[in-house]
C-alpha cells in the first residue's frame, strides 16, 4: 500500500512517528491484514501496528493521510465498539469500550447482586486483623463496581 509524503507527515504530526522506508512498507502490509484493520465509515480505517492504533484515511492502495485518534467519530467509535479484532486487541486507545459495554449477563455472573459473606462467629483481632478485613471489603467494592 502506498502511503504519500503528506501522510507521514500527517503521521510525524499526529502520532509523533517517523518510519523508515522498511517500517512503513511493514505498516503498508500490516495495513492490508484483516486481523490488524478494522474499516470504519467511508474511507476512514482504524489500524493496530506496533503497539498503537492508528486512525487514517485511505483509498484502494493509498494512504492519504493520518487523523488523530481524538478525530474519531461516534460511528467510528460504535463500529470499533462491536468489533471483534478491537475487543481481542485490548488496547482501547479510543476509549470506546468500558463497564457499560459489559453484556450484564456477564456481569451477574461475575458480581451477584447479593454480596454478603458469613465469617466465623469468634475471631479475635490476631486471627483476622482490621486492616484486612477493610481490604478484602475495598477489593470486593472495586470488583463488583459498588
């Protein structure tokens, strides 16, 4: 895939980056792999390469140019969101995933609604010390989101 000047441009601009000619043809195959390109609205697609997602523009066998990841709209954000390959990635550098994409089928089985815990009835402070007592209930608060 050919990606213009004014592309890496875009790109050094943007993202900060600046390829070698090797680098960029690796990006430029990486591009054409399904595993590592989601296709957005129109010509805009989003792609994972090195560690970091890009957001680009492009045409058949061109790179036109680069946007920033802040450029994404809410239909690229919602195509991203059901997407597959973006889920399976796990870097969600357009924040587009969180606790409320959490099918709450999942979330049931994770964290029931009822939360309660029986302890023995006679613990002394050695047995069972406050402070983990205080940090089992904070771990279980961060986990079950209450």
């Amino acid at each position: 895939m050919k990606i213009s000047t004014h592309a890496k441009e875009r790109a050094f601009e943007r993202y900060g980056i600046r390829f070698s000619k090797k680098r960029w043809e690796l990006f430029g195959r990486t591009l054409r792999n399904p595993k590592y390109t989601v296709c957005l609205q129109g010509d805009r697609l989003a792609c994972y390469f090195e560690h970091q997602w890009f957001l680009l523009i492009g045409k058949k066998d061109a790179v036109l140019t680069f946007l920033s990841l802040e450029d994404a709209n809410d239909d690229d954000r919602q195509l991203l969101r059901g997407d597959e390959r973006y889920r399976r990635i796990n870097d969600d550098a357009f924040q587009v995933l969180g606790q409320n994409s959490i099918p709450s089928v999942m979330m049931q089985d994770v964290c029931p609604t009822e939360r309660s815990v029986a302890l023995p009835p006679v613990l002394t402070e050695e047995e069972l010390p406050s402070d983990v007592i205080e940090s089992a209930e904070k771990l279980m608060k961060e986990l079950c989101g209450s």
